[in-house]
C-alpha cells in the first residue's frame, strides 16, 4: 500500500510539472505568426463538391473593446475574443434576421463598431431584413436587437464613430458602382441624408487596382469593397479592399480626407499588400489599437485552391509616420513578429526560415502531393500522406546543425469528411501531434508534445521556451479532425548558424515606356541567398510596400502609380540574416 502510494504521488508531481512547464511555456510566448492560429469554419459557401470540404473565412474586423480584442469574419457562426492576440476563444452565436422571426443567417462581411459602451453588429445585406445588434457583454454571449430591420441595408458595411460622437457607415462591394459613405442617427439608425460617393477605382491610372492573379485581366473590373475608416490627428483615412480577393494582389487602398464623407485623396500605393511569400493577400481589413495605443491591421490572406474563396486571415504592424503617413509592415509578414508590447523598438525577432526547400521524408505519400510541398514556401501546394493514423509523419532536414526558435504547423484540407460544416461540436475537431528534434537524425529529443490536446489548431504555431540546436524536425500525427494528415506548410524557425548574404548588386528597374504602371526588375542572384525583399514607395524615405520573391532574380512589377515616381531597394535573405539593402534608387 505504501509504495503504491508512493508511485501515485510520483504521477501526481510529475503531472503537475508537466501543466506548469505547459502553463509556463504559453505565458512566456511573445510571438505570432501569419496565418493567425483559429479554428476556422470548414465553409458553407456553395460549390464546393468538385474539391471537398476546405476551412476559409475572410473580410475581418477587430474591435478592442474594455481591453479585450474581438474578432468577426465572414461565415463563421459566431466571433472569436482574446485577451492577448494570441489565443482567441471562439464564441457560438446565431444572429437572428429579423429578430423575432426565428429565423437566422451568417454574419457576411460584417460590420462592427462602438457607441458609447455597447458594441454593435450588423452583417451584409442587400435588404433591409438584417437586425443591428448590440452588446455590453460579449464575452458573455449576451446580446440584444438595438434594429430590428436596418432600413437602407448595405454590403460590406463598416462603421465608424467620430470624436463628436457622430455616427457613419460606409458600404460597397461593386465592379462597378463606387464606395458610398453616409451618416447615420445614432439613437434611430435611420440615414442623415443620402449616401454619398466615396471613391471609385482608377486602375488606369494605379497598376495594383487591375484585375486578375498578374494585374493583367482585360474582361473583368477590379472590385471596390471592404471599407474600413481610421481617425488619426484630425485626419480621416478610409481603407478599402481591391481588385479581387482570390489573387494575391489582394490589397487594402487608402484615402485620406479632412472630414469623414470626404472629398478624399487616393494614396498611390496600397496600406496593406502581400505579394510574395508563404502567405499572400492582405486585403478588405480593419484597423485597430491595442491596449499600448499601437495601431494593427488586420486582412484577408488567400489560398483559392479548394475554392475561390478560400482564404485565412493575417495581423500586420501598423501606424503612422511623422508626417502623418499611414503605414503597415508586411514585410517578412508571414514570419514570427512580436506580440503587443508596451514599445515598439522591434516589430520581429531575428528568426529566419530555415528549411526552404529542404529535403524531406515522410511516412507515405498520397498521389502527386509530394512532401517538398510542405516546405516550398507556397500555401497553394500541400503534401498529404496515405493516411490519417496515428504514426505518420513528415521530416525535414535543415542541412546543418541550426538554432531553432519556433515552428509553424500549417495544415492542409485533403479529403474532410463530408458531414464537416462550420464547426463540429462532437468533440472530434481537434489535431494532436508531436515535435521532435535531432541533430544526426538518429537520437530523437520531443521538443512538443500535444498527443493530449483537445483544440483545434490549423495553423498551429509553437514559440520554444528555450532554443535548441538541431538538423532534424519531424512532425509526428497523432490525431485528425477529418481527413488525411496533410501539411501545406512545416516551416521552421531560428537561425543556420551561418554567413549572411552579401547585397545585392546590379539592381536595375526598367520602367515601360508606355505603361508607366509597370516595370521590368532584375539583379544579379546572391549566390547563398533564397530570396529577396523589393521594396518600394513614391518617396525615398518612404518604402512602406515590400514584395518577398523566392528563387528568382528577376520580378515584373505592375503595382505603380503611372502619375509618379518611384523608389526602390532590394535585399538578400537567407536562414542566417539578411544582407544590407542596396542605396534606394529613384525610377522615373
């Protein structure tokens, strides 16, 4: 009896350390890492049968609302809230259309704002029979009709509440009618007047605004929607999102205003835009602080493989300059960056990407997903084993002996089950796994283990309490939600231990003669580099955009204002650091 008790207490302490290592090791992580990591709805939108069922949301606002962070997408049933912007609790909610019908819907594209102390919500509608809904305690689940029926409708709406406590919406989701604006009684929701124009767009004139994945589709306009409005030293600055949001030009514009129903002037280049990397797109967003008063951006990422409209969502840095420039940092976007902190001295650690195309083994190999899908830096391709068991695995090699800070699980949809819609509540939806690290890929150290876990973690990604030193990562499943086990993304981070690039040299801009929108960009290639950071804007101080371009040495560039000059620099990337950037020069 004595021992066995003994033995008990042993598991007790030792069960006990194990929460507190865990408890620890989630309090201490201070980055994150695009896709953000939430359990995303496994899509209702129709015609989805010829690829299967895939997990997508899109069109994203956050609120910060008595200091918590709420998040409301498109077609999730319900909206998630954190505390920290790094763990996000998903809330269930069915918003009743009307009210007191019994009848619901999806939120789509929805709007959400603050009046006073009650946070409000209104989803997409071309009618007039979609409630306003508002809340004090939403943490709580706790809500009620503020609008029954919201008169003049909307699609894409967004709102905003001035200094003066005034109350605006905007609205617009066209290829062909413009953005409108309007003021709205804030106690009655009926308009102030009629809705104006805000901005239609002019991709004659600003190459990012042209249709299509290459800005090059002559039988389509671009789309105009996703409005978002951000108040910052008595300036107004309106966001919208354009051309498309299956391409990965996706962008957030800007306008900038001295009243919030305009006249406004277009900004050349977008907010927010992401062409290049493992995550791309960064369009129809919102904007807002944290509890440090720091501005973020939030957007639309796009996959389009599954679907069209199959997308994820990402988190930039944001602000404004000294000359009250607005900004947002996706450079190295998809990256581990810094959480929200007091300062801003740095936006990211110094981690790199270390097993760009990298050799890889696995376990089994389904068809033609082969396993340097998982590490090509493309959230489009994906390696998927035979299998979901327990067992499975996937290993990528380093190619020496590195400093590992963090990994990112990014997993793909392959074969989900068909009853799998929205959000499975029959506790099955979940991943486990295990991180193991070696350095001669023959003595194993677990670096992670969550063969216990019961979230649902797609876009999974583990901040290591401490650094290792290692060659080898495996990736090990355990369980599945639904389908086989299947990675777009292993990406591992940290440094080679290594030289850094040189700069790059013989860097020329080309810009077309007739097309002043577009120009030819070339270097000579880095010889131990993978990719570059272009970076570019219509001030030499200020090259606010960047484009990520991996194993290349050329890029044609179509995003430009035909209207102005340019400024542009490039630097080298490898997994040891970046090299300097080259001096900025000026394209006319």
């Amino acid at each position: 009896m004595t021992r066995k008790f003994k033995i008990n207490f042993r598991l007790l302490i030792f069960s006990f350390s194990l929460f507190l290592f865990s408890s620890l090791s989630l309090a201490q992580q201070k980055t994150y890492c695009n896709p953000i990591n939430i359990d995303y709805g496994y899509t209702p939108i129709p015609n989805f049968s010829d690829w299967g069922r895939h997990r997508a949301t899109a069109d994203p606002v956050v609120v910060n609302y008595k200091n918590d962070y709420y998040l409301f997408s498109t077609n999730q049933w319900g909206y998630w809230w954190s505390s920290d912007m790094l763990n996000w609790k998903f809330i269930s909610k069915k918003f009743l259309r009307p009210w007191n019908t019994g009848t619901y819907d999806e939120l789509c594209a929805p709007a959400v704002g603050i009046i006073g102390d009650t946070m409000i919500v209104f989803g997409s509608t071309y009618t007039s029979k979609f409630t306003i809904w508002g809340s004090t305690d939403p943490k709580a689940n706790k809500w009620f009709p503020i609008v029954d029926s919201f008169d003049i409708g909307g699609w894409d709406p967004s709102f905003f509440t001035d200094d003066d406590g005034r109350l605006y919406m905007y609205n617009g989701s066209s290829n062909k009618f413009p953005m409108y604006g309007i003021e709205l009684n804030r106690k009655t929701f009926q308009p102030i007047g009629t809705r104006k124009e805000m901005y239609l767009l002019e991709p004659w004139r600003y190459g990012w605004q042209r249709f299509g994945e290459h800005m090059d589709n002559t039988f389509l306009d671009p789309f105009i929607e996703g409005s978002h409005m951000t108040k910052y030293n008595g300036k107004y600055y309106l966001q919208y999102g354009a051309p498309g949001t299956e391409f990965s030009g996706y962008a957030d514009g800007l306008l900038v205003g001295d009243d919030p129903l305009g006249p406004f002037t277009a900004m050349s280049d977008p907010l927010s835009m992401k062409l290049g990397g493992y995550v791309r797109g960064a369009g129809h967003g919102a904007t807002f602080q944290d509890n440090n008063k720091n501005y973020w951006h939030i957007s639309t990422t796009v996959v389009s493989v599954k679907n069209t409209f199959e997308r994820r969502l990402g988190i930039w840095p944001a602000g404004f300059d000294q000359d009250g420039v607005m900004w947002c940092n996706t450079s190295f976007g998809d990256y581990p960056h810094y959480l929200p902190t007091s300062s801003r001295n740095e936006i990211r650690p110094n981690w790199f990407l270390l097993n760009y195309n990298k050799p890889v083994q696995v376990s089994s190999t389904m068809g033609g997903y082969v396993p340097n899908n998982a590490v090509d830096e493309l959230a489009k391709t994906y390696w998927s084993a035979t299998s979901a068991n327990k067992g499975e695995y996937i290993q990528t090699d380093l190619g020496n002996v590195s400093t590992v800070n963090a990994i990112q699980i990014n997993y793909a949809d392959q074969d989900v089950a068909d009853d799998h819609l929205g959000k499975i509540n029959g506790g099955e939806q979940y991943h486990q796994y295990k991180l193991s690290s070696s350095v001669d890929g023959k003595k194993w150290n677990v670096l992670v283990d969550k063969s216990k876990n019961k979230t649902d973690v797609p876009h999974d990604y583990v901040e290591l309490e401490k650094p290792v030193q290692a060659r080898f990562i495996k990736l090990e499943n355990i369980h599945m939600p639904t389908g086989k086990f299947a990675i777009s993304g292993l990406r591992v981070f940290g440094n080679g231990n290594g030289a850094k690039p040189e700069a790059v040299k013989n860097f020329i801009v080309l810009r077309t003669e007739k097309d002043k929108r577009s120009a030819f960009i070339k270097w000579r290639p880095v010889d131990n580099a993978f990719a570059y950071n272009i970076y570019y804007g219509t001030h030499p101080d200020k090259l606010y955009t960047c484009i990520m371009v991996h194993s290349n040495n050329e890029y044609w560039m179509k995003a430009m204002d035909s209207q102005k000059a340019y400024y542009y620099s490039i630097e080298a990337i490898n997994e040891n650091g970046v090299s300097e950037r080259t001096a900025v020069m000026k394209v006319e």
